[in-house]
C-alpha cells in the first residue's frame, strides 16, 4: 500500500525500536536521508540503529554520526526498519534481506521503479531526493530541526540535484535546502567537503579513466570506463569513481552518457545520465536494473567488448 505523511508519522509515534537502512554503494542521499532520519528519531527518543551493506565513503565521514553505522545487524528484535532510496529489496543486501526480528517495514524512495516491497510504502517520484521525504516526515511530526539532521537532508538533496544542476531540482529541493540552511548549516562548509577535499589518487584514476572515451551515435552518446586494473594501479577503489559519468556527459550535443566500472573478471555496473530528453531509465530497466529519469544503472556480466555492444545497441536503437 502507499501511504501519507501522517501514517508514516503515527507508525513513528506508536514504535520504539527502529532499524535504518539503505542501499549498497550508498551514495549522497543514501546516507543523507538515512542519517537524518536516524538523528531526528534519536531527538524524539527513539532507540535507533543504522546498518549498511557497505561502508560510509570517505567523502561522506564529515557527517553527524557517519561512524556509528554498522556493517552488521545486532542479533535483537526491532519495532520498525525503514529502508531508504533503495529501489529494489534486494539493494540492502543479503544481510538484511534475511533479516525476520522486525515487525513493521516502511519504504522511503522516489525512483522511478520502485518495489513495492514494504509494510508501509512511500514513494513520491516528485521529490528531488529522499531527504526530503525525511524532511516532510520531520515537520509532520512538528520536529525543530537541528543543526545536524538538517546537515544531512542538506548533503542529501546538494548531492542529488548535482549542486542544483539537475532537473529534480525543484522549487521545494531549493526551499528545504534555504530551510537547512537557517537551521544552521554552511553552505560552503559543505560544498569545501564534498568538492574540494578529493585525495590524489582520485585525479589519478581519473586520468587513467578519460582516455577511453567513446563517443557515438553521431554525438548523441559518449562512455567512459574504469577497470579493475586501473584500481590497482593507482590504489583507488570504486567511490571514488563517483562524478566520472559527469564528464561525457558534458560534452556538448551529448544527451546520454553511461560508466562502465568493472566489478570483477566478467561482471559490469552501468550508469546511465540523461541530460533531461532521454529517459535513461528505460535503458536501464531493460537490462534488469532501474533507476530515475535522469540516472539509472544497472549490472551485466561479460567481458567489455560484448557489454558494450549490449549497451550500446539499446542506447542507439533509443536515440
């Protein structure tokens, strides 16, 4: 079932226990909007835990409570476990999908595609991002937002309109963020963190990553890729590929750029960005994945060569 705002807060009032949870490789507004969730429940006296499949990346470790998320769930019982910007079930992992010591599940999301999977469903594909589903939650509840759950629905929506860039940016992404803001943030704080404190090795792999280039279908398209011995070479690991999908896509004339990053020997995550005319989401979903209008992926196994012809094929037959 789909619910409101006001249901969600009485399933809030009437528990104790909560359990927060988001998707692997969580990005921006996965641990925004799940730290805030978790900082505002703690404020109303709530006994909260937040688990992650995999660990907060270090771009994100300036958040309020960053370090208390737990790589495993505690063996005990929980009233509620809300799972956050996740799309699909199976994103939290195996650890928590099989997880049966809850009584209640709430889903906060705003994909496109999106599993109704949950005891309680919240899914507004209109929101700029998840934090501010948890916003709307919080005010609903007559919460006075303090300065670091407002932090985190900051991070949360900065981080999911590309600093405003996007689409999704809306008019209420920009009056929850000037909200945030009053409560105490600092716009330049956070942007210092998030965009002017990357390690060498970032620019290093970045380096490595845009030689290979491609671009197609008469410029409408354009790809970059990372493998796994590009990793190796410079000691970088996969979060810090994050933005790469950025730069093909600002070439001009492009209106789709895709990320091949190598997960292992013959196994490939794709991500999808759509200027605004192509909705990149349909690409994804029919190669098993999903997504939003404007960025969706997607995992396929094979070696490059065939991966990319796959993709490609869908992308131009599209275009």
């Amino acid at each position: 079932m789909t619910e409101t705002i006001q249901q969600i807060t009485e399933v809030i009032r009437s528990n104790s226990t909560f359990l927060i949870t988001t998707h692997e490789g969580p990005d921006g507004d996965a641990i925004g909007s799940s730290l805030a969730l978790a900082s505002f429940l703690r404020a109303i006296g709530k006994d909260v835990t937040v688990h992650y499949k995999d660990p907060v990346p270090d771009l994100y470790a300036f958040l309020p409570a960053a370090h208390s998320v737990l790589s495993h769930i505690p063996d005990q019982h929980f009233d509620v476990s809300f799972v956050l910007d996740i799309g699909e079930r199976k994103r939290a992992g195996s650890e928590f999908c099989n997880f049966s010591r809850v009584t209640t599940t709430v889903n906060l999301d705003h994909h496109l595609s999106c599993e109704k999977f949950a005891d309680h469903n919240l899914i507004d594909t209109q929101a700029a991002a998840t934090g501010v589903l948890v916003y709307r939650i919080a005010r609903d509840f007559g919460y006075c937002f303090d300065r670091d759950t407002a932090l985190c629905i900051y991070v949360a929506i900065i981080t999911d309109t590309g600093s405003f860039r996007y689409s999704n940016a809306n008019r209420e992404a920009f009056t929850v963020a000037g909200e945030m803001i009053e409560s105490g943030v600092n716009a330049w704080d956070v942007a210092e963190q998030l965009y002017e404190n990357q390690p060498q090795k970032r620019l290093m792999l970045l380096s490595m990553c845009l030689p290979t280039l491609d671009v197609f279908k008469d410029g409408l398209a354009a790809s970059v890729t990372v493998t796994c011995d590009m990793y190796s070479a410079c000691g970088a690991d996969a979060e810090l590929t994050d933005g790469f999908v950025n730069y093909p896509r600002s070439i001009r004339g492009v209106e789709v750029a895709i990320f091949f990053r190598q997960l292992d020997q013959l196994k490939w995550k794709i991500g999808f960005r759509s200027k605004g005319k192509v909705n990149v989401a349909a690409f994804s979903q029919a190669l098993g994945g999903g997504g939003h209008h404007n960025a969706a992926g997607c995992t396929i196994d094979g070696n490059l060569e065939d991966v990319k012809a796959q993709v490609y094929a869908i992308v131009e037959n599209s275009l």
